[in-house]
C-alpha cells in the first residue's frame, strides 16, 4: 500500500503560449472518475497565484500522477491544452 505524502510541493510547469504570455501549468484537487479524488490539469498566468486557474478536461488519479505529467509533457502539449481550457472557458 502507498500513501501520499502532502508536505511536499507540487509540481508547477511553467511555458509560454503562442502569442508570447507566460503560464503555469499545474493539478488542482477535484473529484473525478467514479467519484473518487483526484487532480485536474489547470493553467493560470504565470505569477499570479491569486487568478482563477482556468480548468482543462485532463484528470489523473493521483497528485504523482500529475506531477509525472507536468514534468514530461512537451510544450506544445501544453500550448494546445490551454488553447482547449480557453476555448471551453470561454476566454478565446
């Protein structure tokens, strides 16, 4: 059995869009599939810890999990996930 260990950071991945702004990329505690905890991938503007984080329709099933995501995506999977956020969001 593993446990989580809460006491440490989470990871923050930090790039910039195609128009040249800079974002972070992190996991936000929600619950997910079949009603269980999880992370969903969300985005703020690089910074600006007190922003709304912006929602995608990426969940994983633990903050390891994320955490693993964030640290091996490509840039341009993140560009493109936050083109989608934005576009579901409303904020184009």
């Amino acid at each position: 059995m593993t446990s989580e260990t809460t006491d440490r950071p989470h990871v923050i991945r930090s790039f910039v869009d195609a128009t040249g702004a800079s974002w972070d990329a992190f996991g936000i505690d929600e619950i997910v599939a079949h009603g269980k905890p999880g992370v969903r991938l969300a985005f703020r503007p690089d910074g600006s810890t007190s922003a709304e984080p912006l929602p995608s329709r990426v969940t994983f099933n633990s903050h390891e999990a994320a955490d693993f995501a964030l640290r091996t995506v490509g840039e341009k999977e993140l560009r493109r996930r936050l083109a989608l956020a934005q576009a579901q969001g409303g904020a184009v």
